[in-house]
C-alpha cells in the first residue's frame, strides 16, 4: 500500500557548446567541438576559409550556454551559421548565454558574418562579442537581430534580450556598444529612437587597413536599397546600420552589403 508521495526536484536539461577553430599561415590549425556547437568546413572557392556553425540543438532557450572562438592568424577566415539562430520562450526565468571572441593577427583577415538571431516572445538570452586583432589585420563584424516570427503573426511583446561589444586593437578599445531590451519591448521597439516600428535591425562593423576602400564601395549602393541604412566613418572603424520593414528585404540588403564589402559572394548557406 501506498503511504506517501515522493517529489523529485528535476531540473530541465538545457543544452551546452564550445567551439574553438584557428586558422595559421593558411592552414587549420585547431579544431575542437563539444556538446551542440559544430563546425562544417564546405569546399570554398573564394580566398577565405570558410566555417559553418551549426546548433545540433536547433536554438537557444533559457539557461544554455554556448561559446565560439575564433582566431585567424595570417590567414583569411568568414565564420557564419548554417541557418539563422532561434531564441525561443523560456519556461523559466534562466538566461541564456552566448559568449564570441575572436582574434585576428599578422595580416589576417577575419569576417564574422552570421545569418539573423530571431527573437521569440519570452526569449531571455545575453550575448558578448569580444574581438582582438592588431593594426595589420582587419575584422568585419555583422549581426541582424529579427523581432518576432511575423510569419506566424507573433508580435514580440516580453523578451529578455543583451548584446554588448568590443572591439579592441592592439590592446586598444576602438568600438564598444551595448543594447539591452527587457520590459515593454514592444513600446522600445517602436519608438523612432529604437527601431520605428522595424520586423529586422542589422548593425556591421569594419576594422581594418582597407577603411577607405570598403567606404567607396558602400556609399553608392546605401540609395538603392530597399531598407533604411546608413554608415559612418570614424576614429578608423565604419559602422554601417540598417533597419527593414519586411525581414526577407532586410535580408536581400545584407547580402548585397557583404558582397560589396567583401568583394565576393556570400557564403553559400546564405543563398539556400
């Protein structure tokens, strides 16, 4: 006969990876992954060696924990991801983490263009981009955050979202940012000094010797694109931001951007 009930404390399993890739005089030089984070390296036929990330778990929920790191060492290297991140609604009031370094050295080249981070209602989730490299080498930095599935008619109303940035250079900060939503997202977002209302907001930074180069191949094109993008030039790093009404011409946008940008195309996962 039963006489009592046994309660069990279970905690919910929550999904873990590391990932750390480096590339040296041109060649792999390290390689290692562990849990959900994994790396494809697709035959390329532009000059850079391609990395594809991919999240064996299918996005990100309160309480996982993922790192990538990244170096190039006189080599040239784009990192980007298989499909487009998904932080999805935590049942709990755990954050989610997500911690980039990357690291560029001895005239290297170290492109860390991702596709979109879309957001889901009640998504927490904190990220941190650190990246090092030195006066000979150059990093061009691309993130794109979408704000809801609108697809499926969500519209982001309470989300726990953190993103902070440094970029340093020779030991010397040059680029820092922060963006912090939480509360009454909907009204942030919405506001003409937020996003005015935006489904997609994209920021890219360049760092690097070919500053001018890169200024000149993006001015003309800023006129015809289909989104609201505008960049500027300081202190020797370009910042270029966007905002897009629809995600999928958000989208278009970036991918002409990056081919300006990097006079090539794009990885191939992002044509698919």
């Amino acid at each position: 006969m039963m006489v009592g009930t046994n309660i069990f404390a279970t905690a919910l399993q929550r999904s873990r990876g590391m990932l750390d890739v480096a590339f040296r005089a041109g060649t792999l030089d390290r390689l290692y992954q562990s849990g959900a984070a994994k790396a494809l390296m697709p035959r390329s036929f532009g000059q850079a060696h391609e990395v594809v990330l991919v999240n064996t778990a299918g996005g990100i929920t309160g309480g996982d924990a993922y790192r990538y790191e990244c170096s190039s060492d006189s080599s040239q290297m784009l990192v980007t991801t298989q499909t487009a991140e998904r932080a999805y609604a935590s049942s709990t009031t755990d954050i989610a983490s997500m911690h980039i370094h990357l690291s560029a050295r001895n005239g290297a080249t170290l492109h860390w263009v991702p596709q979109e981070t879309i957001l889901f209602d009640k998504s927490r989730l904190a990220r941190t981009i650190e990246i090092d490299l030195d006066t000979s080498s150059e990093c061009l930095v691309l993130e794109s955050l979408v704000f809801g599935r609108h697809a499926m008619g969500e519209i982001l109303l309470n989300c726990h979202f953190t993103d902070r940035w440094r970029i340093r250079r020779d030991g010397h900060l040059v680029h820092a940012e922060s963006l912090r939503l939480d509360n009454d997202v909907a009204c942030l977002l919405g506001a003409s000094a937020g996003v005015a209302g935006a489904q997609m907001a994209a920021t890219c930074v360049y760092v690097g010797p070919n500053l001018e180069r890169v200024q000149t191949r993006l001015e003309p094109m800023l006129s015809a694109l289909q989104t609201r993008a505008a960049l500027s030039v300081w202190q020797d790093r370009l910042v270029l931001r966007l905002l897009a009404y629809q995600a999928m011409a958000g989208k278009a946008d970036l991918l002409r951007i990056i081919e300006a940008m990097r006079c090539q195309q794009v990885p191939r996962v992002w044509q698919s």
